[in-house]
C-alpha cells in the first residue's frame, strides 16, 4: 500500500461544511486498518462498494493508495456528502467515483454491482448495521467480500452477530492500533423483501412511525420529542412550518394532524431520517401534507421562508458530545425564519442553550420544564 500517497490524503482531509473543531477529526485509525485489510483481499479489477465513508477517508484513501477504480460510495449524511466532494477535488480524484444516491430504499442493486469487496465504517446503530447487511446479502455477488471496521470501544458482539445472521463466515481480525476489522463471507440471501423502513405504532400519540435502521430513536417516540409535544396546543398556526432534524417525522406529522391548513416540511442531513420521515407521513396519510427534504441545515432553504420551525437538536456529533451541531441548526433557523417567526425548541437543560437562542434568533422565553428537559420560544427578531 502506498503509504506516502494515503498521508497526503488524510492530512488534507476536512470535515466542513459538518462542524470543525481541534478535538474532532476527519480519519481515524478504522479508516487505515479498513484500507491495510482491504490491500490484502483486493483483486485485479476488483470493484469496492463504500459504505459509511465519513468525509472521504476511505473513498479517497482507497484511489490514492491501493490505486484501484471502480469504486461506488453511499453516505447517510448530506455534509458527509458534501464534504467527499471537496475533499476529492482537493486530492485531485474528482470524478473519479461514483456516489450513489439513497434514496427511499437506501442500499439498493446498484451500489453492489459487481462489487466483491465492499469496505462499511461500522455504525453505531444495530439497527443500521443490519439494514446494510440484508442489502449486502441481498445484492453483492456470491463471492464478495464485507470488510466492516470501527474502533474497539464501539464494538460490541451484538455486532458479529448482526451480521452473522446474513453471512456464512464472520471472522474478527486482530485489534490494531485500538480499531478492529471484521471479515464477512459467503452472502445469505434473504428471503422475502427487505424489512425496513420498520411500521410501528405509537399508542399514545395515534399515529404510526417508520423507521430505516439509521434514524434516530427509531420507532420508538424519545423523550425529548414527547415533551416539546405536549405544548403542541399553544404552538402557533404557521403558513409554513419545518420540523428541522426530522428523524422519523413524528414532529411533522404531529403538527400537520393538528394544523390542517399548514404546509409543512420535515428536513434531515440523515438519508435514512428523510426517508423514514417520508414513510411515517404516508403511513398516517400526510403524504400530500408533508414535504421531505435531505438538506444539511436547510442550507437550499430561502431565507424568511417558515412561520415556524419545531427542533429537537442532537448533543453529539458522531461518538463526541458537541454543542456545534445545535448551535449550527439554530443560526439556520435564524436565517430561514420569518420576521416574528418562532422556534420551539426542546433541549437537556444542562445545556444552557438559552443564550445562544436569544443572540441568535431573538427574544427566547422558556415555555415549560420537567427534571430533565427545557421547552423554550424564540421570536425572531424583524
């Protein structure tokens, strides 16, 4: 393996437009140890399928030191997406792979054409993981091989045994540098059709939720979502209203249901989120109700475009707790919310993230509180 050509590669590495930061990083030692394991069952002119690149480690480490074609990517992520791209044109391999879009069946035919090798940054979802290996099974030639890797300290053996339920060998390799591979043989197809996006009810609320294995919280309704609900009765009627960092769609959905005039728009980075999002609202018969957007941010959003926006923010970026990506999503909402627009916001009250609200989007007063999470309103100033 080109050593030098892969350095190159990786300190060139950017994680923007995701939020950049000294203790997060583009690459770590999965990345390397996936592509030293890779050098090992690479064939002439074989063709790699890439699953979870982050940033573009993996798909660009691969062209520059393995110096192979062929290669097809699918991320989750829009930023991810957007990042490989400039990160690729910096390395000089633009247009030299193909990213295939994930659309409502995520991980379809196409991504595995051909593809006897195909290299997957383990997820941390087991949900996930088993949606990626029923597609691999499903599609990938007879003799492909998975080569799935991630740090020790987000491995589990629930893990093996997710894809052991779709492959005939699972062989883990010996931990190096704190990450570890795991070689996956001999594809059982499965039978029936694939099993996500999962329908499940939600009692309490009426309605049902669908959820492809990356989506957070899955079908199941979080805690945070179940509060910011319950002031569902003193949120405004808006013209245009956006659930931002949708997930499943419970938010949407819950809003349209009870806003029959609003349009409204539910809008996710996650690949996996608009999908199920789109799912859940059809399920509930919202499909004409609910516009689904991949977008990072709303950054394809029009400034002064929404009446109101509802967000319930995540507090981690990958494995690292970070304030960046709620502090990312409200200068967003700044931007895309009209003059007197609002944003309901629910957060872990720990997170003090009251200040940055009302420098941000304008006057914020906080609407309720239980022992674990904070509801705020933010006006937007005009």
């Amino acid at each position: 393996m080109q050593d030098v050509e892969l350095d190159r590669v990786f300190a060139g590495l950017r994680r923007f437009p995701d939020v950049e930061a000294p203790n997060l990083f583009a690459h770590d030692a999965s990345d390397r140890l996936l592509l030293e394991t890779a050098e090992e069952h690479l064939r002439a002119g074989t063709r790699i399928a890439v699953i979870g690149d982050r940033y573009g480690a993996l798909t660009l480490g691969a062209l520059a030191a393995l110096e192979t074609g062929g290669i097809r990517v699918a991320q989750d992520l829009h930023s991810g997406r957007t990042a490989l791209q400039r990160n690729a044109a910096a390395a000089g391999f633009e247009g030299r792979f193909e990213s295939c879009p994930q659309g409502p069946g995520l991980f379809g035919p196409e991504l595995f054409d051909g593809a006897r090798l195909v290299l997957l940054q383990l997820p941390r979802s087991l949900a996930e993981l088993e949606e990626i290996a029923d597609a691999v099974a499903r599609y990938a030639p007879e003799d492909a091989v998975l080569l799935a890797g991630g740090r020790v300290k987000h491995m589990s053996l629930g893990m093996n045994s997710a894809l052991e339920r779709y492959f005939d060998s699972v062989q883990p390799q010996l931990a190096r540098r704190k990450s570890r591979v795991l070689v996956a043989r001999g594809p059982k197809r499965p039978a029936g059709g694939p099993r996500f996006p999962v329908l499940e009810q939600v009692p309490e609320l009426g309605i049902s939720v669908a959820s492809h294995g990356a989506a957070f919280s899955g079908g199941k309704l979080d805690i945070g979502t179940r509060f910011l609900l319950s002031f569902l009765d003193r949120m405004p009627d808006a013209g245009h209203a956006i659930d931002l960092g949708c997930g499943t769609g419970i938010l949407a959905t819950m809003y349209a249901r009870s806003h029959p005039g609003a349009r409204v728009t539910a809008t996710d980075q996650s690949a996996a989120a608009v999908a199920s999002a789109g799912a859940t609202a059809a399920a509930n018969g919202l499909a004409d109700r609910i516009a689904v957007v991949h977008d990072d941010a709303m950054s394809g959003f029009q400034a002064g475009s929404a009446d109101l926006i509802l967000l319930n923010p995540p507090f981690h970026l990958g494995a690292s707790v970070h304030a960046g990506a709620a502090l990312k999503m409200f200068e967003a909402a700044a931007r895309v919310l009209a003059a007197g627009g609002e944003l309901w916001t629910v957060y872990n009250s720990h997170l003090q993230y009251r200040p940055a609200l009302e420098r941000l989007i304008g006057t914020t007063g906080e609407v309720g509180r239980n022992p674990k999470f904070t509801v705020t309103r933010s006006v937007k100033a005009s």
